[in-house]
C-alpha cells in the first residue's frame, strides 16, 4: 500500500444503487494516493456489503486480470440497479416559461443535461438556444451566434444580470409607491383624530394643585 494511504471516505455499496457512481466515487478518492492497477482491485471490495460483497466473493479464481476488467463485470452484474438515463430528447420538452428569469431557466435546463450521458457540448448549446424565450439574450444570439457552449454561458450571465437589476428596480418603485400610498392614506386619518380629539367635551378635570392667579 502507498505510504501516504488513508481509508477511503466512501459509503459501502450494496446493490441497490448506481454502480457507474459507486465507480466514478471510488476512482476519484483512490487516484488520490495511487492508479496501481493491483492496488485497486485489492481495496475495491472493501467498498463492497450485502449482495455486492456476496458477488464479489463468489468470482471465480483467477477472473480479474485487471481494474477494468473488474469494473467490466462489476457493471455488467448490477445494471439493472442503474437508474432510467435521459437522452437528448428530453431538453426537446423544455421551454423557457413566459416571465422565467434567464438564470432560473439556465439552471433548470442545465441540471436535465447534467443528466444527460455523452451529451455533445454542441447539441447542449443547439437545445439551450431554440428553447429560449424571444428576448434581448435570444435576440443577442441571433445577430451574433456563440461559437460554442462557454461563450454562451458567458453572454448569458451578463444578461442575467442586466435582468435581476431591471427586476430590482422594478421592485424598489412598487415599493416606494406603496410607500407614498400609505403616507397618502395615512395623512388625512392623522388629520381626523385630531378634530376628533379638540371636539371632545371632557366631564372630568384633573385637580389644580395651585391658584391660577399669578402672582406679580
């Protein structure tokens, strides 16, 4: 084992989950300390329980020549725990909805094509502008197209910008009409309660603990 080795943080698989993730997981912290191919497959099925460390168990002596071949097999075993997987099909349903904010439909779009396995930066930009709202971003990518899927999220940040300041704005005016409403309204009840309040006839004064004569 390499010298600087460490267990991995690593919840145990049993079967029940995406293999391909439990994969990319266990890959991503064990090239941490080696890419040894023997290494590898040694602690592997210490990330194994229940079902999963039973298949691994009953491997037939001498079947694992190597890493991939493991993960071969590994996968081939559980493919049936991998979830439904979305093709590029499904960012033909998507639309910009009417007064969606560009940076709500830019995240609700990326999270389907993160989604999405082997999905062409290419096809991702394609769907991401024939789904846009006819607005000044769409318009901008019209008259000048992106040349690929960076640039475009690039330009379409500084539009959402220009968006969320509008709606700030926006926002900050509805609230200092409503402001100056009340004061409006509030205004003549001030006026109100003060006629009210010189017009009333009181039956009972307090006591004077002095003469009201002054005194030269």
């Amino acid at each position: 084992m390499p010298d600087n080795w460490k267990n991995l943080t690593i919840d145990k698989y049993d079967g029940s989950a995406d293999p391909d993730e439990h994969i990319a997981i266990y890959t991503t912290q064990i090239s941490l300390y080696t890419w040894n191919d023997a290494v590898m497959c040694r602690v592997f099925p210490t990330t194994l329980k229940g079902a999963a460390l039973s298949w691994f168990t009953r491997l037939p002596p001498v079947s694992i020549d190597c890493f991939d071949t493991l993960v071969e097999k590994f996968g081939a075993q559980f493919a049936t725990s991998r979830p439904h997987h979305l093709t590029s099909i499904a960012l033909v349903n998507i639309r910009q909805e009417k007064g969606e904010l560009l940076r709500m439909f830019m995240e609700r779009f990326g999270k389907v094509a993160l989604g999405i396995r082997n999905l062409s930066p290419e096809v991702t930009m394609h769907h991401t502008i024939t789904t846009l709202k006819l607005r000044p971003f769409a318009d901008s990518l019209c008259k000048k197209p992106a040349t690929n899927l960076d640039e475009l999220r690039q330009r379409a940040s500084k539009f959402m910008q220009i968006e969320e300041l509008r709606e700030f704005r926006n926002q900050a005016r509805v609230d200092g009409g409503e402001k100056r409403g009340m004061e409006r309204e509030s205004g003549p009840m001030v006026r109100r309660a003060r006629e009210e309040f010189r017009s009333r006839k009181f039956q009972q004064y307090t006591p004077l603990n002095t003469s009201r004569v002054i005194s030269a």
